[in-house]
C-alpha cells in the first residue's frame, strides 16, 4: 500500500465529517450546479423584465407575476387544481379497492402486484398514446359503438378534458395502489377477528380499523398522485384541446413559441411553490398522525 | 387469511386491472394489422416493423438513447450509491436540509426541472445536444438511485466492514470486497430505474435537446403528434417488449445477488 494512500486514510479516520463530505461532495456538486442553481436563476427571471427576442433584460419588475395573477390565467391555475384534485379523487375510488383485495390475496399477492406495478415501469408516451388509439374518433372505441349500432356519429373523446381527466388516472393510478397496499398489509388481521367477536359488522369493521389504520398509505398515496398531476405536461399536451390546457402547458408556451421567459418563470415558481406547499401539508399530517398513533 | 373477500370486490380489482393493461395489449395487436388508416383487422403483417428499420431518424435517435441512458446510469449510479454510503454511515452537520435537498428534484415537476436547465444551458452558452441532455437526466437520477440504495444500507451489518478491517483489509478494499457485493442488488434496481427514466423521458429532454441531437422519446412524440400509421404501433410494441425483458434479467441477476449473499 502506498504511503500516500495510507497517510489519506489516516486522516480521513481522524476527520470523520470529512469523510461524509468526501462521499457526498461529487454528488452535491452536480445537484447544486444543475438542479439548485438553475432553480434560483429561474426564481431571478421571473422577477426580470422581458427581452426582446427570449432571454430576460437586467432590472427588477413584478409585471410577470401580476399578468399571471389576473382572471385569464387564473383559470388555468384553477382547472389545473380541478384537475389534480378530481384525478386523486378518482385514483382513491379505483385504486383503494384494489390495493385491499392485493392486501389480503394470499399466494396471488405478488401476480396481482407485479400488474399494478408493470404499467409503472412502461413508457409514460406509450400509454399516452395508447389512450389515444383507443379514443380518438376514428379510434376503437368509437369504431365499435358504431358498428354495434349504439351511436350513430363518433363520440368526440379525445382532446378534451373527459381525456385529460382519463390521461391522468391512467398514468398515476399505480401510485395510489403501491402505498395503499403497503399499509394494508402492515395491518393484524387479529385486530378484526377481535372487533368480529365483539359484534361488529363488515362495514363497521371497515370503517373503524381498516380505514383508520391505512390513512398514513391513503394520505401518502393522495401526495403521490396530486403532485405529478398538478405539475403534468405531457397528458393535457397530447390528450387536451386548446381549452383544457393545464400550467404545465403553460410554461412550456412561454418558453417555445410566446418567447415570453419572465412570464413563464413566474408560472413556473408558482407551480413549484404550490407542489412544495402539498409536501409541508403532507409532512404536517404525517407527523400529526404518527404522535397520534403512539 | 380469515375472512373471505366479496364476490363484487375481486370483479372490481380485476376490472381495474384489465382497464390498466388493456389499452397496451390493443395497441401491440394492432402493430400487426395490415390496414393503414382503420381500426378493423384486415391481415396480419409485419410491414410497419419493416418500416421503422428503414427510417433513419428512429436509427439515429435509438443511439442517441442508449449513449444516454448508459452514461447517465453510471453516472447517477456513481454519485448516488457515494451519497447513500453517506447518509447511512455518516453524522454531518446540515443533513436534514441535506436530505430536503435530495428529495426536492423527486418532488418538482419536470417541466420546472427542464426549463430551469434551459436558462442555466442558456445562460452561460453551452451548446445543446446529448452532454446536456445526459447532464440533466443525471440530475433528476441522482436522488432516485441515492434513495433505493439507501433502502438496502438500511438494512445491511455494518460489521462485516469491521471484520474484515479486522482482518486485514483497509477501507478501500473492504469497501470493493464487502461493500459493493453485499450492495448490488441496491445499485442495480437504482441503475434499472435511473436507466428507464432516461430512456422514457420526454419533457426535460425536449428543453436540453437542441436540434441537432434526439433521443427516442423525442421522435416518437413527433409521430404520436402527426398521428401517422401504425408504426407508432410497432415502435410502442418494441419498446414494451424492451422494458420487459430489462426488468426480468435484472430480476435474475438480483435474485443471484441475493443468493451469492445467503
């Protein structure tokens, strides 16, 4: 062994905190100077006065934010809301269920996982496209309505906020599933053979313990549902007319064709700033619910 | 498990199961049907896999992906593992915001990530093509693979470190002998990962591609965009069959880890 090796050795031994930094140093260095930093300079520009051709101008001005905060826009910041909210909704409704019989499906437990989990690991754009093959007017759906005589002219599906709505449930719904089942499966069973003994009924049985106890998997599921949607492009992109924009779509107009970099900036930050927002809500219940718990 | 579920409940389960899988199984069937513009079957071919291997922009940006996803995958699965290591075994001042940091990129919307990265590319005239496009996709791999790492360290003995430090081997040595081994099933699920969202994404790369470089995603959204023929088909299908086969050898090789270690 070299002695120069040895003697970096020895004083990494005698510096531990060093030794932290020197594993952690390359990687920091990459997240602050690529994700960290470009952060910041994007907060700036939405605070800067806009260029002619792209790019900002050097000044102070608020005018992005106050152009985004007036009715036209706000109406996208509230769909997008409507949005991600009805999306969690729906993911709750189809995904409970299910993640309750994978819980408590025995020696099937992993089949039906590994079903939940393959969409997941799929091509985002692929599914996308895939919802689009199925309901686009000259699409399956409608060329079999036609042809059992159910409609007579093709229902319009795609490019509207039906599809969006469809869009997003399809993408996210795995994320529902996964926690769901984690907790479910934490669950005693021997906690509802006691309240069976004791006279309660299947839907009280529900209510009082199976409930309860999967909250931390529901409320951590709703998080991992509500964020990807609220901050969604490629979905209302692609399944979404001119009307059912969302903020994410938005944004990358400014940055395309408007040319408008401060406005997008802005949107951008108010996006960013409403997904941290659901994660303190989330960290508060979460730790709420914990001291609870004990 | 004691009690029975109810009939409507396992229907609904595998309703919502089918409604999952079934958009993807009719898209592969129709990869194979001979009609160019309707969705009745006419015959079988294979005419639009014939297609795709004449196109030379879908060549092109199938290398673009792979340059990509594989030097992004060493690299965020370098960084991260170091970062784990780090987190597991290390008492540092600042590690809470640390770890805020680390999730912050998991969180934040990938349009965010990616038009950020354009003003900084912008900002100090790096010139755009698969080094940027490989640097962003880094950034955004990097906390993933540091957090299914994690997952494993967790749950590992530390003290087979000492036995072998114990035995002889410095730190370096127990760290490639001991370490690693014992880790691999660690790095490679965050090496599956940080290969699929490379190779899947679309939104932050569109901002860092510039128009010379292209990676798969980026021609198959121009296809889906144009809504052309069923070689989108053909393309979805190829790709379907490509994550699956990734994911079953890297549930072998992790199985094998995993018994090498017993």
């Amino acid at each position: 062994m070299s002695t120069r090796r040895r003697r970096l050795l020895g004083w990494l031994e005698r510096h531990p905190e060093a030794q932290a930094w020197a594993l952690l140093g390359p990687g920091t260095i990459w997240m602050v100077v690529f994700f960290v930093i470009p952060v910041l300079i994007m907060c700036a520009y939405s605070l800067m006065p806009r260029g002619t051709y792209g790019g900002v101008e050097v000044g102070f001005t608020l005018e992005a934010y106050q152009r985004f905060f007036n009715p036209v826009y706000l109406i996208i910041l509230e769909r997008t809301f409507v949005a991600a909210l009805l999306c969690t909704a729906l993911c709750v409704l189809l995904g409970y269920p299910v993640a309750y019989v994978i819980a408590r499906s025995g020696r099937w437990k992993n089949v039906l996982l590994f079903l939940v989990v393959l969409p997941f690991w799929t091509s985002f754009l692929v599914r996308t496209f895939a919802l689009i093959f199925l309901m686009r007017d000259t699409g399956l759906i409608n060329s079999w309505l036609l042809k059992l005589g159910l409609v007579r002219e093709p229902i319009t599906m795609l490019y509207t906020s039906f599809a969006v709505l469809t869009g997003l449930v399809y993408g996210f719904l795995p994320f529902m599933i996964l926690p769901i089942y984690a907790s479910l499966e934490k669950l005693d069973p021997a906690l509802l053979e006691a309240a069976e003994i004791l006279g309660a009924k299947p839907a009280a049985r529900f209510r009082r313990i199976t409930l309860p106890l999967s909250r931390p998997g529901l409320v951590a599921g709703c998080l991992l549902v509500f964020i990807p949607a609220l901050g969604s492009f490629l979905t209302s992109d692609l399944l979404g007319g001119a009307k059912e924009l969302l903020i994410g779509n938005l944004v990358q107009n400014q940055f395309t064709t408007a040319r408008n970099w401060p406005f997008g900036s802005a949107a951008s930050t108010v996006v960013m700033v409403l997904v941290l927002g659901a994660v303190l809500i989330y960290l508060r219940v979460r730790d709420r619910e914990t001291v609870g718990v004990i | 498990m004691g009690a029975r579920l109810p009939r409507w409940l396992l229907a609904f389960t595998a309703a919502v199961l089918a409604l999952l899988h079934l958009p993807l199984v009719v898209l592969v069937a129709f990869s194979f049907n001979a009609s160019k513009f309707s969705v009745e079957w006419t015959a079988f071919t294979l005419n639009w896999y014939r297609r795709l291997a004449e196109r030379r922009d879908i060549l092109r940006a199938l290398r673009g992906s792979l340059i990509v996803g594989g030097s992004a995958t060493l690299l965020s699965v370098a960084l991260g593992t170091l970062i784990a290591l780090a987190l597991a075994r290390h008492r540092f001042r600042g590690r809470t915001i640390y770890e805020a940091m680390l999730y912050a990129p998991i969180v934040t919307p990938e349009i965010v990530v990616g038009i950020s990265m354009l003003i900084l590319l912008v900002l100090v005239h790096v010139p755009l093509g698969l080094a940027t496009i490989t640097i962003a996709h880094v950034a955004f791999s990097v906390p993933f693979v540091a957090v299914v790492v994690l997952a494993r360290l967790s749950g590992m003995d530390e003290h087979l470190e000492e036995a072998a430090m114990t035995l002889g081997a410095d730190e370096i040595a127990a760290f490639w002998k001991i370490t690693v081994p014992l880790l691999w099933p660690g790095i490679l699920a965050g090496a599956l990962l940080a290969f699929i969202m490379s190779f899947d994404d679309y939104v932050i790369t569109s901002f860092v591609a510039g128009s010379g470089s292209s990676t798969l995603p980026l021609v198959i959204y121009g296809m889906v965009r144009r809504n052309i023929e069923p070689s989108i088909n053909a393309i979805s299908t190829l790709i379907l069959v490509a994550t699956v086969v990734l994911l079953y050898l890297s549930d072998r090789m992790s199985r094998r880890a995993a018994t090498v270690d017993e």
